[in-house]
C-alpha cells in the first residue's frame, strides 16, 4: 500500500474496489475480510526489508501501517452504512407508514414475481381485493383517528389470519389486496371466508360498523400481468360494492 503507482497516487487505492463489492453486496463481515486480506497483500507486495530503509524510525513504519488498515476499515465502513441505509429506504419505499402492509408499488413487485414463478412451476395463483363498506361513516362522525385504529386492526386481524406466505397490501384509503401464492380455488375460498369471519369479530368488537365486499380472482395457471391481475380482483370486489355489500365473489380462470 506504500508502493507508488504513476502520478504519484498510493497504491491503497487498487483496494477500495473489491472492498465495495465486498461491502455492497455481501455485507459487513465480508468487507472486513477483504480489509484483512487487502492489507495482507500489501505486506507482502511490499515487505519489510524493502520499505523499513524509507523510515526514520521502525515506530513510524509501524504507525503507518496502522493508519493504512484503519483507513481501509473506514472505507468498508462507510460502504457498509451506505448500503444499509440504502436498503432502508428502498424498503420503507414498498412500506405503507401507516398499517405497515406493503403499498401498492411493493404489491406490483411481489406479484409479478409470484406470477412468474406460478407460471413456469404451473401452479395457481390467488388475489382477493377487499374494501371496507362504511368506512367513511367511521371517519366522519368519529374522526380520522379512529379511522386509522380501523385500518391498523385490519391488518392485524389478516395477518393473525393468513398464512406466513400470504402477502398483505394496503393498495387505496381503505383497499386491502391480499395475494395468496400457489393456492387453489377451494382453498382461496375457505380462507377468505375465515379472514372475513375473523374481521366482522374485529370491526364488532370496537363496535365499528364497517364490514367488507371482497372480489377473489384465482388463476389456475397466471399469464397476466400484475396490474391486469388486481384489476380483475377489484372488478369482483366492485360488484359486490354496487348490490348489497359485505359479501365474497370468487372468479376462476383456466
């Protein structure tokens, strides 16, 4: 690392680049391991004997030594933290802030890559597109704050409901899409009417007077897109919407 390169730069900089990708793309224990090793190979592209004879004193070699690894601790440092801080916000980029479901943009991103595995592994895919009926009863004579404790408890109620692979997104103001990855219709169907049973409990338990009109779209084998998808979902949903309200429509396609 003390070695020269043309122009008078230090040869230290040759090892930033594979302490990033270390860094960046394997973590922190990796980027420090390539610290360890950059620095081991440094003392032997450049050994003692050939650099003590440029120092006063073998102290100074000494402390240049471990200016050069710390400083090579400090890059690894600083890739780490900006990744992480990357990964942070390209994540609370798919949160929603207030249920802590996945927003719509997440949603699109997680089905289309279900939809792709579904599809090569020829395997169903479910959707069930839920909006709240008389949710804006709840926020205009009790206020908005108890429109969010609304919004909050159905989330909580899905995810004491659904399964681990199950995905929950929150995708309008009070439109919830539930994607149910590699689940048949018979299936969907019992556990959208498990998850509406558990919500109506929910909703009379706070004494909410909301309850939920629910579009299902089961694809025994998924080749639309994510968009086309959901939309087919809240065209089920929108139906039981425009009649009586609080009730399940459930669609299968070949």
């Amino acid at each position: 690392m003390r070695q020269q390169c043309s122009g008078g730069y230090s040869f230290i900089l040759f090892y930033i680049i594979p302490i990033f990708l270390a860094a960046w793309f394997s973590g922190r224990t990796a980027g420090s391991l390539t610290c360890v090793a950059s620095f081991v190979t440094s003392l032997i592209a450049n050994p003692y004997r050939y650099v003590i004879h440029h120092y006063a004193h073998p102290s100074f070699y000494y402390w240049d030594l471990s200016l050069e690894f710390a400083y090579l601790l400090l890059v690894r440092l600083m890739f780490s933290t900006l990744k992480s801080q990357f990964d942070t916000e390209r994540e609370m980029s798919r949160i929603d802030p207030l249920t802590n479901a996945l927003n719509r943009r997440g949603l699109l991103e997680l089905i289309t890559y279900e939809t792709a595995q579904c599809s090569r592994h020829d395997r169903p895919l479910s959707l069930a597109f839920l909006d709240l009926d008389n949710f804006k009863t709840v926020n205009d004579q009790r206020g908005h704050d108890e429109g969010d404790k609304v919004l909050c408890t159905v989330v909580a109620s899905l995810k004491k409901t659904l399964r681990q692979t199950d995905t929950i997104a929150r995708v309008g103001g009070d439109e919830f899409v539930v994607m149910l990855p590699e689940t048949d219709a018979e299936t969907t169907g019992e556990l959208i009417h498990k998850v509406q049973a558990h919500l109506q409990i929910a909703m009379k338990q706070h004494g909410w007077p909301v309850t939920f009109s629910i579009g299902i779209i089961t694809y025994v084998t998924p080749q639309c897109s994510a968009e086309e998808l959901i939309h087919q979902a809240d065209l089920l949903m929108y139906s039981i919407k425009n009649n009586s309200k609080n009730g399940i429509l459930h669609r299968v396609i070949s």
